[in-house]
C-alpha cells in the first residue's frame, strides 16, 4: 500500500513545483478515523494548509472560530456525535461559511445523490481512489469554488450584495431563453426624497438603507424565481414572472427599513411597472419604460405606483416623433421667437423697458406645439442647449433689426436652462453672439428660472458678464 501511494504521488510533483511559491490554501479534514486522517495528509499536506476534526461538532467549531476562510472540507459522512450529514446541512444553513466546497466521503454510495441535493460539491467513495483522483477532485473544487467567487465580485454591485445593471441585463436573457412562454415583468423602484436622507442623517445611514433595500428586495423575489440590480445611485430594477400584488409587495420591501436613525418611519419608495413585457423589445428598453411609469408619479404624496400603458407609449413614440424632428426643425427655422413686453409703470405713462422671448414651435404636420411638451423632453435628453442658443441668435438679432429700423435699443430677456449653467464656455459663446451682431452685454437678459436657480452659485462669477435677472 506504502509503494502504491509512494509510486502516484511522486507523478504529481510538478504541479507541486508549479505552485510552490503560492500561498498555500486551508483544508478541514472531519473523520473520526485517525487512519483516514493520516492517508488524506499523506495525500493533501504538500499542497495544502491542513486542520483536522475528529468530529461533527469539532467541525462547526473550527468553521465558527476560524478568522481565515477554509478554500475546502473533506467530509466524513458516517461518524458519531453528529453526522457529515448534519454538519452538511448547518454548513449550508450559516451565511458566514455556506459557500465553502464539501466534498462528502463514505463507503456508503447510496447517500451520493441526497448529500448532491443538499449541497455538497462532490462525493468521493469509500475505500479512497488513488492519491490522483483526489488531489484532481480537490483542486477542481476550490477552483469553481474561487473562479464562482470571482465572478460573484465583479457581476455584483459592492454596496448592495445585488446584480449590477450589466450582469442583470445578461441574466434577464438567460430567462427570456430559457423560460419563452412565461409572461415577465420588469420593475423599476426608487426611494423617495433618497437625497434629504443622505443631507440629514449622512451617507453612511443612506448606504445602509440601500443594503437593507437590496437585500430585502432579493429575499422577496428570489423565491418568485425573479432576479434584482442597482441601477444606479438609489434606482433598483426587478425581472420577474408577472404578479399583481404590486401593493403588497411594496409595503412587504418597506417593512423595517426606517427613513431615519433610531425613528420608527419607514422609507417610502416609488414603483414603475412595465407588466407583461414586449419581449421583442432589448432588455434595457423594457426598464425605460417602467422607469417611465415610475416618473409618472415623481410629485405624487397619494401615489406610489405607475403601470406603463398605452397612454404612455403613444406620449412614448410622440416625443420620439419630437426628437427626430428637431434637427429639421432648427434648420427650417420652425421654432418661432415671440416678444411679450415688459413696461415701467410707476410713472403716469407706462414705458416700455424691455421684452420677453417666448419660443413656440409651428411643426408642419403637426401644428403648434406647446413648449410645455418640448421644453421638459429636450431639457431631459440635452436638445435644450441647441434650442437656447437658438433663440440667443434670434433675439440678438432682433434687437440689431429695431435698432437699425427705430434707432432705438430694446433689450431683451431669453431664458438659460440648467444645461446652459453646466457649459464652462456660455459666457464665452453668448459674447460672441453680441459682438456678432454689434450689441453689448446690457443689450441681453439672462432669465434663470427657479429649477436652475441654485446652479448660479456656482456660475455666478462667470455670468457677471452678461445681465442676469431671475425669473419665476
């Protein structure tokens, strides 16, 4: 017998010469036979940082007051005390150390599928196989074990334990593929005022809110067979079978996750729902669209959730009508600039001071379109920036018009959005615009509205060149 493990294991010493100056991985040997303890050293100490138990119970001790990760254990299945069975399943119970490989040994083949079932990572048979057989089984252990790690590192998000936004669209696929016929819907959810949160109570409460978040999230639905990510900052997105209990299901997620330290309030989230997906649609349009429906109720204090309808995909296709039609409409000039005058009334004949540019779009095909609809969605997707130096363009030229027609100036007033405030080169630019067309800096008014308003702190020394005024 001596010759027989003398003879393999000697075979084996270059992949020991490969690994000699690596960091030696942890193995817990549990048999309570001394003679199989010392065979399996005889076999693995070469390659491994071996401990021994003697039993089940020694085991979990070991497990439990071990600082450093064992990368695998060799489990015993018939033993007293406590059996490998036992010690199998209290594994695979214990968060700390339930991903740990465990192979299960016994002469006792039959138990070779339940321990499977109950998570064991492989089983070897008693009498043991040559050394080969188990060193190759050991070592392809650990490695799906530390490559299954890897994986887990980079496809999760490190804040939350949940997918992140890349692996979740891939995994959201793999469904697709392998559950065809089964409806899916695609869930979008938000905390509501996250940002007063984080001011008030510091971003280490707001990070713990989104790990509960998470973590309350995907014990939900992971046994509905659904699947979470972060999206981004505090935006989650869930894929799961379809369901109509979106209520229940928000209130079960709030459940013991407080808004505040130490305050028992609950955190209040929004909810889109895009319900029964197109799944000829990719996957991240069918979340723009529950996002979609979450925004629905951005400003609402009565409701909580949105259903993406056929009202919001006819809004959907129209404002991607807009979108296509906008760089045609800039160069056909169909955004027409209006004047609303401004008078100084306190004396006894009301004088005009200056005027307003009000923009309307005049579409060809589909008539007047209120700045209602176009400002918001090109505000949203960046199109503003190319419509206010639009309008500048035209205002500076009108001012140039009446000046030359009546030898009189008459300022006037064009609105900045917060794109606008974000451009390090908008004073540069609007200059331009004047000197272009001979006007100077008081010849123009900067109206900020309010939702822009607080980005001029930042941009306050810079716009000293041109007249500000703030508007409602």
């Amino acid at each position: 017998m001596a010759e027989y493990f003398e003879k393999d294991m000697k075979s084996m010493k270059d992949d020991q010469v490969l690994r000699a100056h690596t960091k030696k991985r942890r193995l817990l040997i549990v048999d309570d036979e001394i003679v199989n303890q010392e065979l399996l050293g005889a076999i693995l100490e070469n390659d491994y940082e071996l401990e021994f138990a003697q039993d089940g119970i020694e085991a979990l001790s070991k497990l439990e007051e071990s600082k450093v990760m064992f990368s695998l254990v060799l489990l015993d299945l018939i033993m007293s005390n406590l059996s490998g069975m036992e010690v199998l399943l209290e594994i695979r119970a214990k968060e700390k150390y339930q991903d740990i490989p465990v192979i299960v040994a016994s002469s006792d083949y039959t138990q070779e599928i339940e321990c499977l079932k109950r998570g064991a990572s492989d089983f070897i048979q008693k009498p043991y196989p040559e050394p080969g057989v188990i060193l190759a089984r050991v070592h392809r252990a650990i490695e799906l074990f530390e490559n299954r790690k890897i994986l887990q590192s980079t496809e999760r998000d490190p804040l939350t334990g949940v997918y992140n936004r890349e692996f979740f669209y891939s995994y959201a696929e793999q469904l697709d593929q392998s559950y065809p016929e089964v409806d899916m819907d695609a869930i979008v959810l938000d905390v509501k005022r996250f940002n007063t949160i984080n001011e008030r109570y510091g971003p280490a409460h707001g990070d713990n809110v989104l790990r509960q978040l998470g973590k309350k999230t995907e014990e939900l639905i992971h046994s509905d067979g659904g699947i979470v990510c972060r999206r981004e900052a505090d935006i989650f997105q869930i894929y799961c079978p379809h369901r109509n209990d979106y209520k229940a299901f928000l209130d079960k997620i709030t459940t013991g996750i407080t808004s505040a330290p130490g305050i028992d309030s609950r955190i209040q989230l929004r909810m889109g729902v895009y319900s029964s997906v197109d799944k000829s649609l990719d996957i991240p349009r069918r979340f723009d669209r529950a996002k979609l429906a979450a925004d629905t109720v951005r400003n609402s204090f009565t409701r909580s959730i949105g259903v993406y309808d056929d009202t919001l995909h006819k809004a959907e296709l129209y404002h991607l009508q807009l979108i296509e039609a906008f760089p045609r409409a800039i160069d056909e000039k169909q955004f027409q600039v209006y004047f609303q005058p401004k008078y100084y009334i306190l004396k006894e004949t009301p004088i005009l001071e200056s005027a307003e540019c009000l923009v309307r779009w005049h579409h060809p095909e589909l008539g007047i379109i209120s700045p209602g609809v176009f400002i918001p969605l090109f505000e949203e997707n960046g199109l503003i920036q190319k419509l206010d130096y639009y309008v500048f363009r035209e205002a500076a030229r009108q001012i140039r018009e009446w000046k030359d027609l009546l030898g009189y100036m008459v300022p006037l007033s064009v609105n900045v959005s917060r794109v606008d405030l974000g451009d390090p080169c908008i004073v540069e630019n609007l200059l331009d615009i004047l000197s272009e067309f001979g006007l100077g800096p008081t010849d123009m008014h900067l109206e900020v509205t309010e939702t822009a308003y607080p980005m001029i702190r930042n941009s306050s020394s810079a716009l000293s060149s041109v007249s500000v005024h703030k508007g409602s």
